[in-house]
C-alpha cells in the first residue's frame, strides 16, 4: 500500500498475545469501570449489569463483523476503508471520522481521570481542581505520545506492564468483592432482566453508555498492517479481549449495586472504585483501585492514540484528508506527521476543558457524545460485513448465523441505540456528538472534489478477495514457508 513517504508501517511487529493484551487495554476496564459506573447508575439503576450483558450480545455481533472484514481487506483505516468500499464512499469516510472525533475527545476524556487520580494518591485535596487535573493529565498524554510516536513494539511493551499490573489489581478485588461480609443490597438476579429500565428510551440509553464501555477492541484491526497473519490475529484477539472484559464489567457492577448505596455511588461519581475498594479493604484497597484505574487510563490513552493516528494514516495515504497525515518516520516506522496533528488537536482541547467546569461534568457528556460516535460507525461496519459476504451467506448456517444474522443484528442494534438516544442526551453531548459528525462533511467534500481515488473504490467481496488471498493462505507457498521472527509474547 503506498505512503506519502514510499514507507509503510512495519509489518509482524505484533504477535497473537500482543494484539490480545492491546485488545483488552483498548477496553480498558479499570477506567471504564471508574468513568462509566456512575453515569450508568444514573442512567439505569440497578439495570447496570443487564444492561451491559444485553449490549454485549450485539457487540459480539460487530466483533464478528470485524473479525470477517479484516480477513479479506487488511487496512489501517479498518471501518473507514470497508463501509467505503461496501456500502459507499460517503458513508466510510464519515464512519472513519466518527473514530478521529470521537478518540479525539476522548483524549480529554481520559486524560482528565488521570491527572485527577494522580493528583489523589500525591495531594488528594488538589485532585477536583480542573484545571490541575487537566496539565497533569496533558502531562501523561504527551508521555504515551512519545510512546506511539516510538513504534509498535515499544507500544506493547508498555502495555504488557501497564496491563498485566492493572489485571492483577482487578482480580483480586472481585475475590476480595466474593469474600467480602456484609452489603447494601441484597443480590438479585432480576439485575439482569428488563424489569429495572424505565421504558424503552431508559434502555436505549444504558445500551449507548454500556457501548462506551466495550469500546476500544477494535484497535486490533488499526493494527492489522503491524500484525503477523492479521487476517486471523485481529478477529481472535478481539473476541478473546471483548471476553475478558465483560467478565470484568459484570462482576465489578454487581459488586457496586451489592456493596455500595445509591446515595453513595452518586456521590462518589468518577471515583466510584476508590470508595468500592475502601469498603472491600478498608485502608489499603481506595489506593489500590486508584491506581489501578490510572494504569488503565494511561494504557488506554496509548490504544486510543493508535487508532486515531492509524486511521488519519488510511486518510492520508487515500487522500482523503491531507496527504501529509500518511507520512511514516524512517526509522519507528510510525506515522509521525498523524501523531503529531493529534497531539496539537489534543492540546487545544485541554486547555478547553480546563475552563469548561467540573471533572465529572466533562466526563458524563464526553462519555455520551462518544457513545453516539460509537454506534454510527459500529453500526455501518455491522452491514458492510453483511454486503461483503452476500454471496457466502447461504453456502452454510454458520455462515448465515455468524456472517449475517449476528452482524446484522449488532448493526441494529447500535444504530437503534443511536436514535433512541437523540431525545436523552443534554444538549452539550448532542453539540459534541452530532456536531462532530457533521464537521467530518466539510474534508468529505473537499477531497473528493480533489478527485481522491477512495470515492472509485473497487468494490469489496469476500468470494473474490478469498480466491485471491488463497495462493498466500496456502501451506506450501513460499510466503508460509517463509520463517519471520519469532516473540516470546506470541502464542
């Protein structure tokens, strides 16, 4: 694939283990547990849990879609390039602009926890100052920009510590939370039913902030063209990752609505797993979920990163956006000019938010006006895996189950989501989500005046990109043959 340089990025630099660890970091569990409990609490209720098991089922739906796209069209851009290609031009560039927007809030999203966390286990009567929050914040971005800027492999090292070390913590809070005496509520399987929503528009608006917490898995096909054999890795370790932290999410929830009063999970707001890790270890277990959420803030920062740059990379080297933004540095292998945009962007944002008003204010309309971005672009990946695999779908059930009905039904799903939710949103999340949508109209237009040859795509179909990937896919052909450097965090 050609670059603005004659460079791509740097192919098998990831292995199957890497791309999992990036997968659940691309979730990140702690913090979405730390942002999201509160605002889903509000939202739902005691429906917490049933909310993210019945946003999980459609989400699998688009892990499927993903997984199958990513066999016969390997590309950075991953959603922008496949709805481009399926369903039209139009529609794929606006699903890749719906990422840029919405990781690029996010950066603020994110970095604002974990300046605020910082400051708390350092100068605890410091961390609500919005402003402090937000320079340090800016701090550990530009730190995890550096990061990106230095490679995939560097990036996965990172992650391996960061990760690896906030798993652990989580872990043994769920024992700590099973073992623990004494509750606020007693347990309730209804928690899992539909009886706690509070009609159909309550329930459209916990699958919208439900979406925000799985968000992120899909970083594994951003970094498909840096996987060894990607067209199997990417959609592996996205289910394996999407697995994990569902596992995560539920028995955090159940463990907030058993152990924690409402008035207390209100009041706690964005450090709702400090006050929890207090009540399972008095003491000792605030601190160690804090930091734990500020492991998973800053890894989560670094994924998001690389989906916003790799995909400004697709553009650029597509031409849909400035053909600078596909420039990769000689020696990282990185896209240095995407990064470095980014970050300007970022900066800009931060000093924004440090005079837009509370910590918790800014999280709950960024997390709202991302869950927006979240559903349109998961939504056309669902129908363009449908559209790319028409011909294949009737050839089995799995193939009519797994490729069709399943996607099909997430892209629904998260689409319905997406419009119920219009009429819940403050106008702040509205402006933010649907605002941001509609600026990705401007470079849409601009470029495509320009003639760039992303709105000629030849049409993408899973029968004639199998057939031509086969050759290669074969045991015998000497691209298989060929023996590429191992790693020890490969499978």
């Amino acid at each position: 694939m050609r670059t603005t340089s004659g460079r791509g990025l740097q192919p098998n630099a990831l292995g199957t283990f890497d791309t999992i660890v990036m997968a659940v970091a691309g979730s990140a569990p702690a913090y979405s547990l730390a942002a999201t409990t509160a605002v889903l609490f509000g939202a739902v209720g005691l429906a917490g849990p049933a909310a993210l098991l019945y946003c999980a089922i459609p989400m699998l739906g688009i892990v499927l879609a993903y997984a199958r796209l990513g066999r016969i069209d390997v590309n950075a851009g991953a959603g922008y390039s496949w709805v481009g290609r399926t369903l039209h031009p139009f529609l794929g560039f606006l699903a890749g602009w719906a990422l840029v927007f919405a990781t690029t809030v996010f950066m603020v999203a994110g970095s604002l926890p974990a300046g605020s966390l910082t400051l708390s286990l350092f100068a605890p009567e410091l961390a609500g100052n919005t402003a402090l929050s937000c320079a340090v914040g800016a701090g550990w971005f530009l730190m995890m920009l550096l990061v990106v800027l230095g490679g995939a492999r560097l990036t996965v090292h990172a992650q391996l510590l960061l990760s690896g070390v906030e798993l652990l913590i989580l872990v043994a809070f769920v024992l700590g939370a099973v073992a623990h005496r004494g509750h606020a509520t007693a347990f309730d399987w209804s928690w899992f039913g539909l009886g706690h929503f509070d009609g159909t528009s309550g329930f459209a608006s916990g699958a919208l902030i439900a979406a925000f917490y799985y968000w992120g898995w899909d970083v594994t096909s951003n970094l498909s063209e840096e996987t060894r054999d990607s067209r199997r890795t990417a959609g592996l370790a996205a289910l394996v990752g999407i697995g994990v932290v569902f596992l995560l999410f539920e028995a955090f929830t159940v463990s907030v609505n058993v152990l924690l009063s409402a008035e207390r999970i209100d009041g706690a707001g964005a450090n709702v797993l400090a006050v929890l890790g207090e009540e399972i270890w008095p003491g000792t277990g605030g601190k160690l979920l804090v930091l734990a959420v500020l492991l998973s803030t800053v890894a989560t920062l670094e994924t998001t990163l690389i989906q916003v740059t790799r995909s400004l990379f697709a553009m650029g080297r597509d031409r849909t956006m400035p053909a600078a933004l596909g420039t990769v540095h000689r020696r990282w292998n990185t896209p240095w000019v995407a990064i470095v945009a980014v970050g300007a962007a970022a900066l800009v944002m931060f000093a924004a938010a440090a005079v837009a008003g509370s910590v918790q204010q800014v999280l709950k309309d960024a997390v709202s006006a991302i869950g927006l971005q979240i559903a349109f672009y998961y939504g056309l990946a669902g129908i363009a895996a449908v559209v790319a695999y028409k011909s294949l779908l009737l050839s089995s059930v799995r193939d009519f189950v797994l490729g069709g009905v399943w996607p099909l039904l997430g892209s629904a799903f998260m689409l319905w989501a997406f419009v119920q939710s219009l009429g819940e949103l403050s106008t702040t999340a509205l402006t933010i989500g649907l605002g941001g949508l509609a600026l990705g109209v401007v470079p849409m237009l601009v470029y495509w005046a320009k003639g760039s040859a992303y709105y000629r795509p030849a049409r993408l179909d899973a029968v004639r990109a199998l057939a031509a990937a086969a050759p290669f896919a074969s045991p015998d052909s000497p691209r298989a043959r060929r023996s590429d450097e191992s790693f020890a965090t490969d499978f």
